[in-house]
C-alpha cells in the first residue's frame, strides 16, 4: 500500500511526535489520533506501523486518505 494515507490510533498522540513519523499530519478525531502523509512504499509504511507499536498504541485503521 502506498500514496496518501490515513492511519487511526487509539487515545491522543502528542504533536511532538510528528517528525517521528515522517512528517505525517497529526490531527484528532474525539479520543483517537489521526496521522495523514503519504507513504512511498511497503517498507516505508512497515516503518511506521513499527513506530506505533514501539509507543504501544493501538492501531485502529489504516486506509487510502480521500481529500474531502
């Protein structure tokens, strides 16, 4: 899976974590964190999936980011 992305974790991620993650957008949606960006390929999204288990975040989503 690669382009835009949009992966939904739970609980709220401090914005000092957004260079962690390759720049991805940070933004929330009522308890859960939101990161958006675009991913270059599977090893680069393994990167960050690897990231988010390291903080031991639960990971709800992971899905094509559509621009609204």
């Amino acid at each position: 899976m690669k382009g835009k992305l949009e992966i939904k974790v739970e609980g709220i991620l401090d914005i000092k974590w957004q260079d962690w993650f390759d720049g991805m957008a940070i933004s929330y949606e009522r308890d859960n964190t939101v990161l958006v960006g675009t991913v270059s390929d599977e090893s680069h999204l393994h990167g960050i999936l690897n990231r988010i288990r390291d903080l031991n975040l639960k990971l709800i989503s992971v899905n094509p980011h559509e621009e609204n």
